[in-house]
C-alpha cells in the first residue's frame, strides 16, 4: 500500500475533475492537501472532502499564471504546512479552433494557464525543496503534446513545453533528490467528454487500443504512483495514461 504519511501537497487546478481526484487520491494516501483553484467554492468543497478524510487542508483562489498571485498562494502554503513535499502542475484550459481563426487571447491565455503556470509555481518551491533535499514535482501535461492534435495548436504547444520543462527541471534538481515527472493523459472521462455525441464518444474509443475512455482515477492513480517512494528511482519521465493512443 502507497503512503503518502507526513507529507504536504499542493495542487493546481483542484477544484473540481483530474485535480479533484489527484487531491482525493493523495489525501486517501495519507497527504495533507492545499487546493488551489481560480473558483474558491469549489476549492473549498473539495478541501471539505478531505478534511472528511481526516486529513488537513487548505483551499486557496489563485490565479497561476500571476507572479505575485503564485507567491502569495505559497506564503499561504507555508503558513499553514511549512515545506511543501509535493506539487502538483494540474492547472489547465482548452480554447480550441484551427489557426487561421485563433484569436491571440487564447493563444496567449492557453500558454499562461498551462505553461506558465508551472514554471511559477515549480520556480517557488524549488528553493525550499531544495533546501530540504527532498520533493516531488508531477506535472499533467496531455498526449496532445506528443502527437498533436487538429484544432489544439495552443493546447498542443503548451502541452509539449511542458514536457520540456518537466524533462530540464528533473536534471536541475535531481542533486537534490527532487524528481520531477510529467503524466500525459489520453481521452479521459470527464464533464467535457460527457456533453459529446454518442457517435463522437464511439470515434474516440475506436482510436484507443484499450477501447474505453479512461477515468480520472486511472490518472489520479498514476500521479500517486510518481508521488511515492515506490518512483524513488524515476524522474525527467513523461508516463502516459492513454489505453495505449499513444506507444
């Protein structure tokens, strides 16, 4: 059994589908959780979910793809856990549309939500994980950012400089027994796959292996994986979570 004792996550994005599982997931392990969110509700309901759990949490609104917004989320974190043990990049949104119709804002805000993001907040807690010689940094990136997709040039980008980031941290900190790894999931049931036709969900499926969507606990479980001393021995590593779209 994964234990997660003792240890201080924070996750971005978390208030509600994948970042709401990872949460739960890590917290069920035995993690205490800080859920950042640009909708504090739902942080808060999520952060309630855990304390449910008989673990401590802390919900906070932050905008992470601010500078200042991100220090002051980890002065919060730091107030209330001390270092932070694990981070968690889960932050994300989608303006999807062909390229020669892509307004600049949401290339521009793609890139700042999933990208950015990451670096401000992997660049804040890497002194103090540094500092203690210990840390895990998982960040959820997407197969799109390994084989592309039609409609998603600003998803896709974002996504691969990701991964790029995630494979250049992990040799930066790795001197400090800090990992850091990206997880890439496939087609993944969640509120935007649900309000597709039946025809498209049968289109999805028929290009996965597996045949199925999978769930957000299928990523959920491999980020506690990545979290664990069980991935001790792993880092600068992309693990997909597609049912095989991806080999």
């Amino acid at each position: 059994m994964i234990t997660l004792e003792n240890k201080k996550a924070l996750i971005t994005g978390a208030g509600r589908g994948i970042g709401k599982e990872i949460a739960l997931k890590l917290a069920a392990a035995g993690a205490d959780i800080a859920i950042c969110d640009i909708d504090l509700d739902s942080a808060r309901q999520t952060a309630g979910e855990i304390e449910n759990l008989g673990k401590k949490s802390l919900a906070v609104r932050a905008d992470v793809s601010d500078a200042d917004s991100v220090h002051s989320l980890f002065g919060e974190f730091s107030n209330t856990f001390g270092t932070c043990d694990i981070l968690v990049n889960n932050a994300g949104i989608t303006r999807d549309g062909l390229i020669v119709r892509m307004k600049d804002d949401d290339w521009d805000s793609v890139l700042r939500i999933n990208l950015r993001s990451a670096y401000l907040c992997s660049r804040e807690c890497a002194r103090p994980m540094m500092k203690a010689r210990q840390g895990k940094i998982v960040n959820i990136a997407s197969v799109v950012g390994l084989m592309g997709n039609a409609g998603q040039t600003n998803y896709g980008a974002s996504k691969a400089g990701l991964i790029g980031l995630t494979k250049s941290l992990a040799r930066e900190l790795a001197s400090r027994n800090i990992t850091v790894n990206a997880v890439a999931p496939g087609f993944i049931k969640t509120a935007m796959t649900d309000k597709l036709s039946d025809e498209d969900k049968e289109k999805l499926t028929g290009q996965i292996p597996l045949q199925i969507l999978g769930m957000p606990s299928d990523v959920a479980n491999a980020v506690l994986f990545l979290c664990s001393s069980l991935a001790g021995y792993i880092t600068g590593q992309v693990l997909t979570v597609d049912g095989g779209l991806v080999m």
